[in-house]
C-alpha cells in the first residue's frame, strides 16, 4: 500500500507543481471565503487524486476538501487534501503539499504527505515504520524547551484575539517559540522530521491533519482529537506532538 500512495501523492505534486512553476496561477483563483482560497489546480489534483484511489480501492470511501464524496458510510475512508496551503500556494510560497490519509475503525491509521517544493515524502502508519524520503525516522525526540517552536495555523475565521492568546501562551507559559508555516499537513511533516516540537491548529478539518495524525502517532506521539465526536467534515482544533508537550500545553486549546 506504501508504495502505490507514495507514487500517487508524487504523481498529484507534479500537477500542482506545473501550476505553481508556471506562474498560470491568476486566472484560476476562487475565494471561498475571506483569505480562504481555491484555485483550478486544486481542483484537478483532488479529481486525479479521486479517480485513482476509486481505481485502488473501489470499495472504500473518499473524502476531499473540494467536495469529493463517495461512500461515505464505508468503513475505510480516504481523506485527501490537494494542496494544503493553497494561501501560499496561490501566493508563491513553498511551504504547500498534498495529503492522503486513511480513516478506518474511527481512527487515523495510515498516511503520507508529499511536499513537492521541499522535495520531501513523508509516509507511515499503525502497521507502516515512518519514512522520510526512504529513510527511516527515529521517535520523536525529547522535549528540549531552550530550542522549543511550535507550528500554529489558524483558519481565516479564527478570531484574532484567540490567535493573540494562543501565541502568548506558547510564549509565556510554555517559554517557546512558534512558526506559522500556512500548511498543516507541512507542519506535520516538520514535526515528523523533529524540526518543530508540536503542531497547533484552530479550525481545520480533517484533510488537514489525516496524512499527519498516523505518522506522527507512529512515532510516538499523541493528538487531542476525539475522532468519536467529530465528523470528518466538521472543523476541530487539536494540539499535537510528544506526550509531555500536549499534556502541557492542552490548556491551550481553551483560550
């Protein structure tokens, strides 16, 4: 399964990856919303990404941010986001990727980011080691707060007060840093890699953080989703990373 997902999250990146060389990005930018954006190559990849896995696994059920549905009673759901961080996308920035991420028995169970301007491939899961670009990654590391970064992304309607509050509690009470890097599954990926210690989100879906969860998991860390209540198109806010740091900085989540 590894190898098929790895190659088809690649084949997705080089799509959008032409849009983003191309500088043909202008002419296809909607706005769902204020600073929320969609643009045509979101589109394309998440229908490449939507007929290929119907061809792997014909009875499961799929899930995009641009509206993908298909069964959606299956037990085994797979949860894609075409380019996560399309802000930064539409914007130049190279801190974008593609996401897939399996959703069975509730719970996230495997996944695998593609971030083609990093040139990085992260992939891993309940029964899967973790890999970085075929390499094996080692647990998260120790908690080191003199060098701590949290990666925070906010939704565009997050209210600024609560980014201010979560941005000064990293700083005050944790006595860390924070980046906001505009994607969560690259978050995810850094947090993988042990380039940021946690992942800080307010009002994601689950696009967001599927190709993520099961990785970061596997390595031995721990998120803040209830999967039980939370549908997979609701939006959520979670905290993720070692056990230590979430149990620490939970409070965050109720600023």
């Amino acid at each position: 399964m590894r190898e098929e997902l790895i190659g088809l999250a690649e084949a997705a990146g080089r799509i959008g990856a032409r849009y983003f060389r191309s500088g043909a990005l202008a002419a296809g930018v909607e706005e769902k919303g204020h600073l929320d954006l969609v643009t045509r190559a979101d589109k394309e990849v998440e229908a490449f990404l939507q007929e290929e896995l119907q061809k792997l696994y014909p009875a499961d059920g799929i899930c995009g941010e641009e509206g993908a549905s298909l069964r959606a009673d299956a037990d085994r759901q797979w949860v894609i986001d075409p380019i996560d961080g399309t802000f930064n996308f539409v914007r130049g920035l190279p801190d974008w990727a593609v996401s897939i991420g399996l959703h069975a028995g509730g719970v996230p169970v495997f996944g695998v980011i593609h971030a083609p301007i990093r040139g990085e491939t992260v992939s891993g899961g309940r029964d899967l080691e973790v890999l970085l670009n075929g390499v094996k990654l080692p647990p998260l590391p120790p908690l080191d707060r003199r060098r701590g970064v949290v990666a925070v992304g906010f939704s565009a309607d997050t209210p600024v007060e609560r980014e201010l509050a979560a941005l000064r509690f990293i700083r005050s009470e944790l006595d860390m840093t924070y980046r906001h890097c505009g994607s969560t599954a690259a978050a995810f990926l850094m947090l993988a890699a042990g380039q940021v210690d946690a992942s800080l989100g307010f009002g994601v879906c689950s696009w967001d953080v599927m190709g993520g969860l099961p990785v970061v998991e596997r390595l031995g860390g721990v998120a803040t989703i209830d999967w039980k209540a939370i549908g997979l198109r609701q939006k959520l806010d979670y905290l993720a990373g070692s056990t230590e740091l979430v149990e620490r900085a939970r409070p965050i989540l109720d600023l």
